[in-house]
C-alpha cells in the first residue's frame, strides 16, 4: 500500500508541475483559451482578468504538485488538488459532451489534448488523489516545517517569476508552428485521406447487384452504375497551419508574394492595433526607415479594420504598409502586441517581444550582412 501511494504521489506532483510548467511558459496564450471557457459560459465579464487568472492557476498547480512531492501541508495539499481535478474535469466533460471547445489548454501547445482525452486524464488523476487521501497515513513529510516553508517560498517565488518573464517577452519553449526554425508555407499543406473506392454495379442479365474494388473490363455491356463508396485506408495528415491568409487594403490575396519571399523580410505582427504598445512605435517607425533605406520588405499584418488603421497611421505616423489577417492567427504568430518576426523563404529567422524590440544594426549585422 505505502509504496503504490508513494508511486501515486510522485507521478501527480510530478504532473501537475509539469502541467503548470508549460502553462506558464506561454500563460498569454493559456488566457486566449480562458476567454474561449468564458465566451461559452456566458462570463464574458471576466475576460478582462484572464491572464490574470491564466497566471495564478498555471503558478498554483505547480505548487500544489511541489508540495505534494514534499508531503507538506498534506491535507490541505490534497484538498486543493481534488477541487482543481473536479473543477478542470467538468470544464473537460462540458466541453467534450457539447462540442464548444475543441481542445482543452491543458499542455499547451506541447500536447494537444482533445476535451476526450483530458476528461479522461482528469479522472485518472481523481482516482490517483482519491488513492493518496485515503492512504494519506502512509505519506510523510521529507523535511522539517522551517525547511518545508523555505523551499516552498523559494518555489513559489521561481514559479511566479517564470510565467511573468514568459508574458513580458516570448515563451522560453515555442511549440506553436510559427517557431523560429519553422516553415510557415510547408505547415498549410496537409495530406490527404488515402482513400479505396469501390462500385457497386448490377448485372444485365441477373439482375444482381455486385461490388468491384476495380472498374471491370468492358463494364458498361455488362453492368448497369449503381453507386459507389469510400474507405478510409491511411488517415491524412492535417496541416498545422490553418485559416493563413493575407490580403491587402484593397481586399487582393497577397498571401503567396510575402510568405514564400525568398530575401530577408519584416512581419511586424499586431493583431489589435488599439491594443498595440505606444512606446515603441517611434523605434518601429525608425527601424522600417532603415529597412526601407536597405530595400528590405516591411510590412504590418494586423486584424483592425481600416478605419482604425487610418486613424493610427494619423497618430503613429506608420509609413509601412498595413495587410489584414485574421486575429486568431496573429495572436498564434507572436505572443505580443506588437511583435517582430524575420523571415526568409517563408522560414521564422528569428522574433521578438515589443519588450525587447532590436535594432536595425544588430538584426542588420546578426543575419543580413552574413
């Protein structure tokens, strides 16, 4: 029994750091996924403190599963991890049974879960807290309660630094398709379904309907079409990119010419322009002035209608030029408001945070002088 609880102890500690971990390493795009649970909830009113609360559940889950590892506080500890479990496995179970929200958040980008799959998983985890609670004699604690408290302070300081830094400039670990490395136009192509057809046709003579994996040699004097169907034999592959397009003011597909250029070029990536950071706009401005200069595309992809690009171009006085994509996309492409990403050959060169906004010489001297 102390050994199957001290296994169970060890493996749902380890869990939820682990799920609090990657959380916290993109906790921007944990809150886009709060303010889907909220839009369907009807709580809309709470998406304004989402990442809020993106950070505070993605810190407290690393914590409660370090100090379950510590055997501290154990029945507090225990109590805690079991509201979390009920309250993650109806979201889980609701989400599954009405089809609202297709995946769960609970890994992140590092493993999509189905709402299925998480539902499960969380039950999984009940039973295991169960097991703990009522094996709870057999746990003890590592350490003394002057040394649990400085460990855990010292933890719970670390764990809410990481998702603060993460937020204030990129994820540590980009698991999202449009990570540096990553072939942006390779990742909108998908593979099909391979599929095996088969006919159904009718003899002249008989009558009888038969069915042919293969059109048969001189079919049409010999059978009449009945129908067909398909069968599934090798599953595709979905692309990971998906809904990317790019079109200009005037409405004008420009996808293509901007993500397959094969010279160095700028995405400057700003999803809601009214949202967008102003105290960098003059370093923005300043460094398309220089790209300009160097004849090296520049160009901003943002979701805000034109209205609310004329009236910022009035205030801003941006002289690059604006592209409209779909907001969804752009929050995946960068985790800022604004954010900088260079490509070449459609492939992510390198990005930054608005936090970490680079110079014009040192991208200059990093990779287009190289």
């Amino acid at each position: 029994m102390k050994i199957v609880v001290t296994i169970s102890r060890i493996f749902v500690g380890l869990l939820f750091i682990f799920s609090g971990f990657i959380k916290a390493n993109d906790p921007l795009g944990f809150s886009y996924k709060l303010d889907e649970y909220f839009e369907v909830f009807g709580t809309d009113f709470l998406i304004p403190l989402s990442l809020v609360l993106a950070i505070f559940m993605c810190v407290l889950e690393m914590i409660l599963g370090f100090m379950l590892l510590l055997g501290a506080r154990l029945k507090f500890t225990l109590w805690m991890l079991t509201l979390l479990i009920v309250f993650f496995g109806f979201l889980t179970f609701y989400s599954a049974y009405f089809d609202v929200v297709k995946s769960c958040g609970c890994f992140g980008d590092a493993i999509p879960l189905t709402p299925w799959e998480s539902f499960i998983k969380d039950m999984v985890l009940f039973v295991l807290v169960i097991f703990i609670i009522i094996g709870r004699v057999h746990v003890s604690p590592i350490m003394g309660m002057r040394a649990e408290n400085v460990f855990v302070t010292i933890f719970s300081i670390a764990a809410l630094s990481f998702p603060i830094y993460t937020y204030s400039f990129l994820p540590v670990i980009d698991f999202r398709p449009y990570a540096i490395g990553k072939n942006i136009p390779e990742q909108t192509i998908g593979v099909p379904d391979q599929l095996k057809f088969f006919y159904k046709l009718k003899d002249k003579k008989t009558a009888e309907e038969k069915e042919f994996d293969h059109w048969p040699d001189k079919w049409d004097s010999l059978y009449d079409y009945v129908g067909n169907r398909n069968e599934v034999i090798a599953k595709g592959v979905e692309p990971k990119i998906k809904d990317f397009s790019i079109s200009d003011r005037d409405g004008n597909d420009v996808t293509q010419s901007i993500i397959t250029n094969d010279q160095y070029n700028f995405l400057l990536v700003a999803y809601d322009l009214d949202k967008s950071s102003e105290g960098i706009q003059h370093h923005i401005n300043d460094f398309y002035e220089l790209c300009n200069k160097d004849g090296i595309e520049f160009v901003c992809l943002t979701a805000s209608q034109d209205d609310k690009i004329t009236s910022f171009v009035a205030s801003s006085k941006a002289a690059y030029p604006f592209y409209s994509t779909d907001g969804t996309v752009l929050k995946t492409m960068i985790r800022s408001n604004p954010g900088l990403m260079l490509l070449k050959g459609g492939v992510v060169i390198d990005m930054w945070h608005h936090n970490s906004f680079p110079s014009y010489s040192m991208v200059k001297e990093q990779y287009i002088q190289k």
